[in-house]
C-alpha cells in the first residue's frame, strides 16, 4: 500500500489547532499519522501530513472530513501518494 502526503500552506500560528486535527484525524478515520512543519520567512509554513500505508479509501475519508473543517475553507490540501522501495529486499 502506498503512504500518502498531504500538504499545505497555512498561517504558522494555525499549528496547534493543526495538531488537534490529527487527534481528530486519528479518532475519525482510524489513521495516525505524522505531521510536519517548514517554517518560511514570513509567518507561513508549509505543513504535512503522512499517512503510511493507508488505502485511497482512507485517503477519500480523511479528505471528507477536511472539507467539513472551517480552517481549511481558504487553504488547498494537495495529496500525493507513493510506495515506497526497499533496495535491500
């Protein structure tokens, strides 16, 4: 199964609620995830979630429940997803 990355651009002031999201996220959709932040200059970052080995159906419920959230309204989730390869296998 692939992992998923979700990632955004967003106010850095917004990461605690952010962090509440991924309890959500986990209780919600049953996926615990990881999350990351890259401050910028100003006072944006770049935020990203990652999901290991999660199906696209996880990925479509996790994305459900975002667009229900207010502080995603002016914020665009973009997700890609890989499978990851082991060279010592």
């Amino acid at each position: 199964m692939p992992d998923a990355f979700i990632w955004y651009e967003a106010d850095e002031k917004l990461e605690p609620t952010l962090l509440a999201w991924m309890v959500q996220v986990e209780a919600e959709a049953g996926v615990k995830g990881v999350f990351y932040i890259r401050k910028q200059d100003d006072e944006r970052a770049t935020f990203m979630e990652v999901y290991n080995q999660i199906t696209t159906a996880t990925v479509n419920r996790i994305e459900r429940l975002a667009a229900k959230q207010v502080m995603f309204e002016n914020i665009e989730r973009r997700c890609e997803s890989f499978i990851r390869i082991d060279p010592y296998e």
